[in-house]
C-alpha cells in the first residue's frame, strides 16, 4: 500500500479527471458514498448495546465549503436513503460556493435535507444527535483551523460523540501528521482513495482512530503516473518488492555454513547486555554463526552466557576497554564473515571517530552501525558526506535523538518530518537508514520509503534496538539484499514484539528478551 502526500493525492485526482476523464462528480459520489457505509458500519456496532434499536439513527453532518464538505453532502444523502435522519451544518453559508460543493448542497436541498448555518455561540443540542460526519477542512488546508471552523472543531470534540472524518480529521496535516489547535479527533477516518501519511504518523494517528481505506474508482494507471514511493511495511509489501516473507524461508538440503557468518562488535563493562541481545538475535534471525567480538577481559565472565555463540576477546592490555583495541584487530576479524554489527553497548572513549572511521574505510562487509557508533559518527569533525562512500550495503538504525545529532538538528525537527528527512539522508549518503521509534522508517539509497505500522508501545524499553540491529545483521550475512534485510528485520521486529506483548497483561511489562523468545 502506498502513502501519499497532499499534493500527490491531488495530482493523483487530477490526472484521473483531466487525463482519463473520469467526472470530478463520480469521484465525489464514489467517496460519499464510501463514507456513509462507514457511518453504518460503526452505527451497527454501536446499536447492539442500545435499548431503543427501533429509532433511526442521527447524524449530524458538519459540512465546509470544499470537496472535503462535497463528500460529506453526499454520504448525508446516501444517510438518509438509509433511513438515518440527518442534518447538514455549514461552517459558513453556502450560497456563494462554487463547483462540485455547489452542486451537492443544491441536489441536498432539492431532497429535503435539512441544513443550518454555524455561528460562533449558537446553540447546538449535540444531545440530540448519535454521532457527528466531520466534513469540514480536507487535504488541501494547511494552517491551524481559522474561525467560524475552530470554535466548530473545538465544540464537535466537546460533544462526546463518535466521529466519522471525511478522508482525515480537520486540523491534520496531511502529510506530516503534526495536529492543529484544535483538530478532530475522530472515531474512524474514511481515507479516500489512498492512505494518506498524515494518518499514521504521530500524533496524527491517535487522533485518527480507526483508519479505513476505501477506493473511490480512482484507476491504476492514474497512480502509477504519480510514481509515489512511499510504502506501508507489510507482509504483502515484503512479498511483492523484494521476495522476502519472514520469518524466513529455509531449504531442506542446507547446513549452517549456507546462513553466513556474523560478526558483533558491541557491549562493554557496564553494558555487555547489550552484545548479548544482539548477538542472540542475529541467531534468532537465521545466522548460521554468530561470533560475538569484546575485549578480552570480558570474554570469560560471558563465556557460556550465550552457548551457541562464539564468544572472541580482543586483546585489550588488561583494560577491559575497546579504547585499547585498535580498529585492525576488529579488520583482521572479518576475515570469513559476511556481515558485521557495530556499537550496541560499545560505550565510548577519546579518539573513537577516528577509530569507527577507520572501520568504515577497511570493512569489505555489509555493515549496520547502531547505538554508540551512531554517536561516534556524528561528533566527527568531518560531516558524513566527506566519509568515502562504501561499496556494500551500509546501515544506519539511529533513533529520533541520534538522528538528531547525526545531522545536528533538534529532535523536534527530526520527528516534524522523519519521512522526507530520512529520504534524503539515505539519497545524500548512499546509506540504509532506520529511523526507529513508533512508526519505524526505513529509508533506502534510490529514494524509496518504507514505513512500518507494526509494533506497539511496550517495545519502548532497553534493549530493543539492540535486538533490531543483531535481526538485521543476521538476515544480510545470510545474503539478503540491505534494503530488503532492513525492512524485513524492522516489520520481523515489531511483529514479534506484538505476539510478546499479546501474552501479557500489559504492554509495559514487555522485555527485550521476550521479543527474542517470539521470533
């Protein structure tokens, strides 16, 4: 499934009635319609548990004045041939608007529909009413609502009621998912057409609710002219691009050697929890070896911690600190592996840029950079595209904050606009990227976008991306493509994490070990 921006679907509808020719008025007709089912849909649900089912429902539509109001116009007439009473309040009056808005209200009124106009200060007997159509701001407003249209929003919030939005909640931004004051929060949101990015990135998607993408006859080939590439992560989607299912798929007459060799560079003193999360997961993700790689003073406390892991001290001079291992140990190890992680746990020490920078240079592996070696990149005092591009696939899983240090920006600014800024720095470094947290982006050097939907709060705990990294690590030594190994260890990851969480009482009692043990 696709995700589009405001000025693609746009395009999208454009191209569908100027080039194809489809009316304009069809389109709206298909999306009303598709609203109104949603409408009974919901309606259904709810009547089970009232005492009076006799009643017709009632629904009150709020109406504004573009295509967004259009569609609410007609769901309210596909409302009424229901047997649903309904009425059409309009946010400002209607006589002077122009278009397919025009003609709806026109053909509402030759019906019988009933209608009000707003006003600041009016009373509404929300009482009254069973739920509310909001119909009021589409894809193409931007801005915080304006008036009479935010003292509407704020009252149809206040009312309690169900709310059906009309393709996305007035006072969402459509693209970015960033909410207004005030803005709707809806029930269900009929997305028309297609998904709309706005509607599952937060905060956009709580306020969302329950998404619902319903077609409105808009044809295949008006789509692909588009050339979107922007994609929900799925099991279909893994599938369709790249061939892949997870978890994955083995042959019969294979042994461990056809499932590559990884190697983990990761844990310290302090954080040898780390390496190992990691390290069990590459295995769990199908290596056939895993070779966990820390300083020597650490190899024997863990020494049988992990028995299916091969667990290789580096000499350190007593120390226990990869500050006294020099990136050549770490080069010479590599030797019969065919993918390395890097930097969970790692800790960090003076002069570790110019150590990770060495490693970037002299690896001739798939590589993912996690957690510390995220940070050591990022207080280089040589940007990142100075870096010398390298030849196998190259991952970054930063989280927002070391995203933010990664291209020296606030947090804030990294999740107004985590797809397009993950885009580009994929494109302008020739890198992988994984930008974690809830809606995991993944990014891929050629432009295209993957945004995974799976997961759930409880995986906001230690450890996790740990697990993500050593997944990922694992599926690109058994060959897999990088794009496709990230996007598949992100979707693997966040499934798994909702099988762990659906076996306890509570989301927040999630470990990073119990995502393991769901693989």
């Amino acid at each position: 499934m696709i995700l589009v921006t405001s000025a693609e679907m746009r395009a999208i509808d454009r191209y569908a009635i100027d080039e194809i020719g489809i009316p304009a008025l069809v389109l709206m007709e298909n999306a009303g319609r598709a609203v109104a089912e949603e409408v009974i849909r919901l309606e259904s649900r709810r009547q089970r548990g009232r005492k009076d089912e006799t009643r017709a429902p009632r629904w009150l539509v709020l109406v504004g004045k573009g295509n967004n109001g259009g569609d609410g116009i007609v769901a309210a007439r596909h409302l009424m041939e229901s047997g649903y009473a309904v009425h059409l309040l309009y946010a400002t009056p209607p006589d002077d608007w122009q278009g397919e808005v025009a003609v709806q209200r026109d053909l509402a009124a030759r019906i019988g529909i009933r209608s009000s106009v707003y006003e600041p200060g009016m009373r509404i007997h929300w009482e009254e009413w069973d739920g509310i159509i909001d119909a009021l701001l589409g894809t193409g407003a931007s801005g915080p609502p304006r008036e009479p249209y935010a003292s509407l929003i704020r009252e149809a919030c206040a009312s309690g009621l169900p709310i059906v939005a009309v393709d996305l909640p007035s006072g969402l931004n459509a693209d970015t998912g960033e909410t207004a004051d005030p803005c709707i929060r809806a029930t269900v949101t009929a997305a028309l057409g297609l998904m709309k990015r706005g509607l599952i990135l937060y905060p956009g998607a709580e306020m969302a609710g329950e998404v619902v993408v319903r077609p409105i006859g808009i044809p295949e080939a008006a789509v692909k002219q588009q050339q979107v590439r922007t994609f929900i992560l799925n099991e279909a989607l893994l599938a369709q691009r790249f061939g892949a299912a997870t978890p994955p798929i083995r042959e019969a007459d294979t042994h461990k050697g056809t499932y590559g060799h990884v190697l983990i560079a990761a844990g310290s003193k302090t954080m040898s929890g780390a390496g190992w999360l990691c390290s069990k997961a590459a295995l769990r993700s199908g290596a056939g070896l895993v070779t966990w790689a820390v300083p020597e003073l650490l190899s024997l406390p863990l020494a049988g911690t992990l028995p299916e892991v091969m667990i290789s001290g580096l000499p350190d001079g007593g120390s226990g600190q990869w500050s006294s291992i020099g990136p050549q140990a770490l080069v010479e190890m590599t030797a019969r592996k065919q993918a390395m992680v890097i930097g969970p746990g790692m800790g960090r020490w003076a002069g570790d840029t110019a150590w990770l920078r060495t490693l970037w240079e002299s690896i001739e592996l798939p590589l993912v950079l996690d957690a510390d070696a995220l940070n050591m990149m990022a207080d280089s005092d040589e940007p990142l595209a100075s870096w010398p591009k390298r030849r196998h696939p190259t991952i970054l899983t930063p989280h927002p904050g070391e995203m933010a240090r990664l291209c020296r920006i606030s947090t804030e600014e990294v999740q107004r606009g985590r797809i397009e800024l993950a885009r580009r720095f994929a494109e302008q470094h020739e890198v992988i990227l994984v930008l974690k947290g809830a809606r995991t982006v993944v990014a891929a050097p050629d432009g295209s976008v993957y945004v995974n939907t799976a997961g759930n709060p409880g995986m906001a705990t230690g450890g996790s991306g740990d697990v993500l990294a050593g997944m990922i690590g694992g599926l690109l030594a058994q060959g897999w493509d990088g794009t496709a190994a990230a996007a598949a260890g992100v979707y693997w990851h966040a499934s798994a994490g909702d099988r762990a969480a659906a076996m306890r009482d509570s989301e927040a009692s999630l470990t990073a070990g119990d995502i393991i043990e769901a693989l």
